[in-house]
C-alpha cells in the first residue's frame, strides 16, 4: 500500500497521496477528516509544527528524526537543532546522484545548505523575504508594510521604494554573493534552489536549478523508499 507523504505546519498540511497522484493543501481539521477512512495508510513527513493532532490519527506514523540513519554524513555539531526540512532535501538531493552542491531554502527564512563530497557542513539561516518587510513594520513607528514587487529597483524615491530596494534588491544581492563565496570556498559547481519564494529569483538567477513544483514532497518520499530499501522505515 502506498504512502501518504506530508509536511505538518502550524495551521496547514501539504500532503501527498501516491497512490492516487493527488496533491493537497489541507487545513489541520481538514486532513483528520482526509485521513478519516484511510486507517490503514501510512503516513510520512515531517511535523514541524504542532505535533499534538498526530496522537488523534489511527494511521501508522513514521516521522522524519534527526536520529535517522541517511545517506549523507554530517558536521552538524548539534543534529537536534538542524531543521529536518534542511536536513531532508539535502539527502533527497544527494540520493539524485549530486555529491557536492549549495542547497538554497525560499521559504519563512532562507537557508544555506553546504554539501561537499557527500558530507553535510552547514551553513547559514537569514530572514526570508517577508519576514524582512514585516521586521521594519512592526519594529519601527513609521514604516508601512512593504510588499514583493517583481521590477523593483535599486534606488528608491519614495519610502515604499526604498523598502522594496531594501528586500527586493537586497535580498537578491545577498543571494549572490553567498552563492558566490559558498561556491568558490568549497568548490561547488552546482546551486539548487526550491522553496516558495524560488520564483521570486528565476528572472535574476539563471544560472542555477530551481526545484519542481511539490519537490519538498518529492524529497519526503525519496527518503521513505530509502528507508524501505534499508529497512529502517
């Protein structure tokens, strides 16, 4: 019987049902009640957010752990506090036949994930694109709150300029230049980029390889073949 892959937030599930090629955005409720009358099926993901409606489920549960055995080594010096969303699509990737590489994350905060020679290094967390314009919104008296625009430019004229220069361009200067620094101290000649906001970059990073769309669920169900195959799932 085939799986359901998922990756559990705070409020929303994205889910995968392989055996019916179907993939979903759920609210919490929502996937119980999708889960209702599929007792038998067994799920996989992560749970990065609350884990509490997962004792509620009859399904047979295997999460992703920090302490699983993968394909990858690690540096890492506490695998505890490396988030399994990073530590999974590195794995995903590598099981692709890619041996050394920068793994970069678009999502809620944007990561730096460092392989080389089939050991993971690290690498770095900074603030994703919108939790950069809420930060000036909420931590100042004055500033609005600023919103992505696709053409912005590098000097702003008005104050909504200027934030969209400080995200907009900013953002994608800091991309640059860490890709670049990465790639040439570890010698990594390829960059993989997926998340939500990927798209946000294709226009200013041509050079690189933009994950698929539902990759994140494509990597989830890479590693549980892994783990059928070596039976450890």
């Amino acid at each position: 019987m085939q799986p359901i892959i998922f990756d559990l937030g705070n409020t929303t599930v994205k889910a995968w049902d392989t055996e019916s090629s179907e993939f979903l955005r759920l609210t919490i409720e929502e996937f119980k009640e999708f889960l209702y009358d599929k007792p038998d099926r067994r799920i996989f993901g992560y749970a990065t957010g609350n884990r509490s409606i997962l004792s509620e489920l009859k399904n047979p549960i295997r999460l992703l752990s920090p302490t699983d055995s993968m394909p990858l080594k690690s540096n890492y010096e506490d695998m505890l506090t490396l988030g399994l969303d990073r530590w999974g699509l590195c794995n995903s990737y590598f099981l692709e036949g890619n041996d050394s590489f920068l793994l970069l994350t678009m999502g809620t905060c944007i990561t730096y994930n460092v392989v080389s020679s089939g050991v993971f290094f690290g690498g770095a967390i900074s603030p994703g694109w919108e939790m950069r314009f809420e930060s000036m919104h909420r931590m100042t008296a004055n500033l609005p709150r600023g919103v992505y625009k696709k053409n912005s430019g590098l000097l702003g004229t008005s104050t909504m300029g200027s934030l969209n220069s400080g995200v907009d361009i900013a953002t994608q200067m800091e991309l640059d230049a860490m890709i670049t620094a990465y790639s040439k101290k570890f010698e990594l000649k390829k960059v993989f980029i997926c998340g939500g906001h990927s798209n946000r970059l294709s226009n200013h990073l041509k050079n690189y390889i933009f994950a698929p769309v539902n990759y994140e669920l494509h990597a989830l169900r890479r590693i549980h073949d892994y783990f059928v195959k070596n039976n450890t799932l």
